[in-house]
C-alpha cells in the first residue's frame, strides 16, 4: 500500500465524517504505525514525548473506530485500512491495487443487501423525485470532478449523457 495514498484516503474519510482533517503528527502516527514503529520512535520522528505521540495515537485510533465504524488499535490500522480501501468502485480497466493512478469513489453500502423494488409502471412518474434525483446527480459532478474525474467517467458513472455533464457547473 503507499503511504501517501493511505494518508489521503484516511484523511477524506476523516473530513466526511468530522469536517477536520489530520494534522501532522496523526499522519506521522498512521504512517509509525504502519511501519510497526513504538510509539517513543514516532515521537523522536515528530519531536515530541513518547507520552505525547501515545495519548494523540489513542484519540486518533478511536476516532478512526468511529469513522470507520469498526474497532481501531494500533495492531488492527492495516488490516482495517485495507477493507475500508476495498470499499471503492474501480472506474475503467484500473488495477484497484494499484493507487498511483486509479481514479476510485469510495463508499460505503450501509445495505445488508442490495434493494430489489420494481419501479410500478402504472403509475405516473413522481416530478418530484425527478427533480431530487437531478439535483443529486449535479451535486455528485461537481464533487466528481473535484476527484479529478473526466466528464466522460463522470457521465458513465451517472449514467448521464455526456452532452448533459460537460453543460452542468
């Protein structure tokens, strides 16, 4: 896995669910972590106290177990990092293992199965819910596009036309 990668993942997830980002020293801790670094050695790295580096690496872990909705230690991060990297849906013909220059939405299916309504044809559509599905898919080019995704990704994705997402702002 790289780091870089890692650290970027962690921290959207972070900001998702928390609005903050990491700060330097819990990026220093993730990545001690990973490297199956003491405590005492990522503190001489940061420049701080062993007890310092230890007390943030406890509030990080259990502030990851919340983001990550499953328990966080220092003997799990990988392992848990890796499932959560798993959660994504890999775009085009990119090795999902491969993060240098994949494009991924990560997500999480909050379903225990995948829902199977059939739309009821008899009746009319609801304009509506097409308005709310339409304001959702502008919203979702838009933070798309802040991923680096092209219009033509964006409008597979969608399952727009990809007239319709290069006139969308």
């Amino acid at each position: 896995m790289d780091t870089a990668h890692i650290l970027q993942f962690v921290d959207e997830a972070l900001n998702a669910k928390t609005g903050k980002h990491l700060n330097d020293l819990q990026r220093k801790i993730i990545e001690g972590i990973l490297k199956r670094q003491k405590y005492s050695d990522i503190a001489d790295t940061y420049g701080c106290t062993p007890g310092h580096a230890k007390d943030i690496g406890y509030e990080l872990l259990q502030l990851l177990s919340e983001v990550f909705d499953e328990p966080v230690d220092k003997g799990n991060l990988e392992s848990v990092l890796e499932r959560q990297l798993n959660l994504n849906i890999n775009l085009g013909d990119r090795n999902t293992t491969n993060f240098g220059n994949s494009n991924t939405i990560n997500y999480i299916n909050t379903c225990s199965e995948v829902p199977t309504t059939t739309p009821d044809k008899s009746q009319p559509p609801n304009p509506e819910s097409q308005g709310n599905n339409n304001q959702v898919k502008i919203e979702a080019v838009g933070k798309l596009r802040q991923l680096g995704l092209s219009d033509e990704q964006i409008a597979e994705v969608l399952g727009l036309a990809l007239e319709v997402v290069k006139q969308m702002d």
